[in-house]
C-alpha cells in the first residue's frame, strides 16, 4: 500500500471503530425501539471491523500479492480496532453521563 491509502485506511477504521458509539442506529440504518445496548454496540464494531479487514485486503489486492496472514496478525488488528473504538466508547458512556 501507498503511504496515502494506508492513511486513509486508517483513516477509514477510526471512524468505522467509533461510528456505533455515536448513532443510536443499528449498523447507521435500522432505527431502533430501545436504546442500543453495550452488547450490541460491540456486536456492531465486530461487524465493522470485518468491513475494514475487507477494505484493507481490497487494498493490499489492488497493490499486488496478498500476504497470508495467522492468528497474531487477527489479534492485534482486533486489538487495535477496540483501542481506535475507546474515544467513542468514552463519549458514550463517561462523558455524556457527567462522569
């Protein structure tokens, strides 16, 4: 990937990571009769997360031969996509409520 794509791609997995904790909309689309709940919201940055994993693989594609990749390479990825979902996280939940 260029140095562009791979900004904007990351870029791209913030603002996925922390669109659940900002709209009360499931997926951003299907209006609700309850508030989300936490489960949901981390149901929601799982589904996500599968949409950057296949943009990122899109773009590693369209750049040339794609790497395989094992379990380590999933975990940190996951674990930096939760880090990037915490702003939206802490909007949510501490800030809003006068924590």
């Amino acid at each position: 990937m260029s140095s562009a794509s791979s900004a904007a791609f990351l870029v791209l997995a913030f603002v996925l990571a922390n669109v659940p904790f900002f709209t009360d909309r499931f997926l951003g689309a299907v209006r609700l009769s309850r508030p989300k709940s936490l489960v949901l919201r981390l149901l929601e940055c799982l589904i996500y997360y599968g949409m950057a994993g296949a943009v990122g693989f899109w773009l590693e594609q369209r750049q040339g031969q794609v790497a395989p990749q094992g379990w380590e390479f999933y975990a940190i990825t996951a674990a930096l996509f939760l880090t990037f979902a915490f702003p939206g996280f802490v909007y949510r939940f501490l800030v809003r409520r006068g924590a």
